[in-house]
C-alpha cells in the first residue's frame, strides 16, 4: 500500500521476439512472488511479441519488480515498469467498430482515419488486421465516440482517401445472429436479368437505357419495370432456362453466403427481378427467403405483364422488416447490400446499409459502401477475418475460392 492506503500496482510492458514458452516462463517467475494479475493483453506481429499486464503484488511489489526485470533480461526481452495505484484504467464509453478497407490500403489513408477519429474527441483502443489479400482490412476499436458524427466524418474521408469505411456499434451489437438482406442483379450477380432477357427479343440496348435510368433514381422503378418487361412480350418461356444457366455470381457471393449460414445467421434476397431466376439461385444457394416479381406466362409465352404487386424500393423495405419480424431479430441486427437507387429504402431501414459497388446516389446516403468487386468483403464490415473464414472451410474440407475478378 502507497501513504494514503491505495493498492500499489505495476503496468509491465514486455517486447521482443516471440517463441514458444515465453509467457510460461514470465508468468512462473511472477507466480513464485503471489502476484495477481489485474489486466492482460498480448498481441504478436510478424513474430514480435507485446505483452502488457497489470500487476498487484501488496508488500512484495518491489521484489515482484526485480523478478520482471530479472527474467525478461534472461529471456531477451524488453521491459518497461511504470508504478502506480489501483486499477485506474477508464471504463470505455462511446464504444465503436471502425473497419477500413482499402486495395491496396496506403499509409497517408491510415494517417487521415486515425486523425479524423482524434479530433473527434475518440481514442483507439485496439487494432487488429482482418484481412491482407484480396483486399488488406484493419478493425479499430474506438471509445469515447458520437456514433452517428463519426460516421459522418468518416464517410467524407472514406471519399478523400478512395477507402471503405463502416462504423458500426461495438459490444453486444456487434454479435449475435443477425438478418442479410441482398440485392440480386449486380449485387449478387454480375448481370441485370431483365437485360439478359431482352438480348433474346433484340431489345437489350432499350431495356438497358431504362435501367440505367431506374437505378440512377431519375425513373420511378415500378413504371420502368413495367416498360421493361412490356419489351418481353412474345418471348418463349424456355428463354427462362437459358438465362438461369448464363448468371454468373459475383466473386465472393458463394463465400459470402456459406459464411453467413455457418454462423446462423438468415439470409435472404429482395429482387426487383424475377422469381423465375431468382429462386433457383436461392435454391443452389441454400438462401433462406426470397422475394420477388413475378412474370406472367400463358401458354409457355411471356405476355409482357407482372403478376401481382411490383417489389419495387418500398417493396424491398417492407420485405426486410417482415422477415426480420419474422425471425424475431430487431431492425438493429440486419444488413442490407444493394446498389441501386430502388435499395435505398432497404438500405436505410436496416441496422447497416452497405452500397455495393453502388451508384452516386446510393454511396452518398448509405451507412458505408464497398468498391471492390469481391462481395465477401462484406464479411470484414461484420468483423470477421479472412483467416476465419479459411480455416471454416478447411475443416469441413470446402476450398475457399481464389479471388477472381468480375468476369474471369
């Protein structure tokens, strides 16, 4: 005890290079003097072992000093001690997930983040490497943060620094089993159906000038649907099974959504495509609900209308509240991915909205974006690492796919 009666304490920082048996041989030599230990933490780099940990000792606090000093000379380790009293580390408050994503991600990116988040009054607790190939993707803890400011900051320099950004609510928000809701076309496949569909009937340049419209935001979706699929009438149904067959996923998707079922999670698609295709995409990929347009066929010939009511950018929001209604989740455990003007409803409504590969429109109002075309990417903004990922599908003997640029 100090003067004044308050528990003397070490902070003990240790580095040097990592072997087997160092912290064994540490934590033995310190155990002979009855210390407790009040805080640990160890971390290894390329090999590089810091070990920092609090220490309590009562009357023996000096020769517990001596014993560090002791071993960490006869192990070739660094060791700094700095004395003090009682546990006065801060409770953290404000606490926040920051993921960057960058390809390649350069220092001056890292300097900027780091600097935005310091100026916002919030400190950097921890740092830890996601991911370092396809893309390199680094996970900040952060206290003392304004959620909704720093993300806002944030944003403005994801845009400056050509980086991802996502800041999500650490704790108990960030685990847990929660809702995916995806796009399909361009999100969770390369190509636009509907165009695909058009190619058949020599129409696609047409239906693909409203599409670009659409998905800008400068046409309402719901009469452009209409006017695109008014372009198919006549077009045998058997067309259905050739564009099936000519959808290639988007790199990543396959990983994406193996990832997400072996953590429990629900995935599920809102397309303003057609049942017709995506249902059997949902089907191969083991997808756990599905909401979309229908066509109507008579005689095996597309007749140029949509049954039923038109999932348009309502359409989607709705849905993803009613499955996670559904499966019990709150709007806070969802995430939604799309790329259109016609998601942004979606987007919104959901506990994080992701802009994948997205337009102008849809970056600017979505919670963060992702631009690069690796949809697994995704993963990361969840806090989950590419290591993980790849011992997951080594145990259950699935390769992970090397990553592959859209259309190889």
């Amino acid at each position: 005890m100090d003067p004044d009666g308050a528990e003397q304490t070490l902070l003990v920082t240790i580095s040097g290079d990592d072997r087997p048996g160092v912290t064994s041989a540490l934590f033995d030599a310190i155990a002979d003097v009855g210390a407790e230990v009040r805080d640990l933490e160890q971390v290894v780099v390329r090999d590089h072992l810091t070990l920092a940990m609090l220490l309590a000792a009562g009357p023996q606090t000096d020769r517990l000093d001596q014993v560090i000093q002791v071993v960490g000379e006869s192990l070739g380790l660094k060791v700094k001690i700095r004395r003090g009293t009682g546990d006065s580390g801060r409770r953290p408050t404000g606490r926040a997930a920051v993921v960057v994503l960058g390809s390649p991600l350069r220092a001056s990116a890292v300097a900027a983040v780091t600097a935005r988040i310091a100026s916002h009054g919030a400190n950097i607790d921890r740092i830890r490497r996601l991911s370092r190939y396809p893309v390199t993707t680094v996970e900040l803890d952060i206290s003392g943060a304004e959620l909704d400011g720093l993300r806002r900051e944030l944003a403005i320099e994801a845009t400056i620094q050509d980086v991802d950004i996502a800041v999500s609510a650490a704790g108990l928000a960030r685990r847990g089993r929660r809702l995916v809701v995806m796009d399909v076309d361009s999100t969770l496949i390369q190509q636009e159906v509907i165009e695909m569909l058009a190619a058949h009937c020599g129409r696609e340049a047409e239906v693909r000038a409203v599409t670009e419209r659409a998905m800008r935001g400068d046409l309402d979706f719901a009469e452009s649907l209409r006017e695109r699929v008014r372009a198919l009438a006549g077009l045998d149904a058997s067309v259905l099974d050739e564009v099936r067959s000519a959808v290639v996923l988007t790199p990543g998707a396959r990983t994406l959504v193996r990832t997400l079922k072996r953590l429990g999670f629900t995935v599920a698609l809102v397309s303003g495509g057609f049942i017709e295709i995506v249902g059997q995409i949902a089907h191969e990929l083991h997808i756990d609900r599905v909401e979309a347009n229908r066509l109507e066929i008579v005689d095996g010939v597309i007749t140029g209308n949509v049954i039923g009511e038109i999932v348009d950018r309502a359409g989607k929001a709705r849905a993803l509240r009613r499955f996670a209604e559904e499966e019990g989740l709150p709007l806070s455990r969802t995430v939604a991915i799309g790329d259109g003007a016609n998601d942004l409803d979606m987007l919104a409504a959901a506990g994080l909205g992701v802009a994948f590969n997205a337009k102008p429109v849809v970056r600017e109002q979505a919670d963060t974006a992702v631009n690069v075309p690796y949809l697994d990417a995704v993963l990361y903004l969840l806090g989950i690492t590419r290591e993980e990922v790849e011992e997951a599908d080594a145990a259950d003997g699935t390769p992970t796919p090397a990553p592959a640029l859209p259309g190889r």
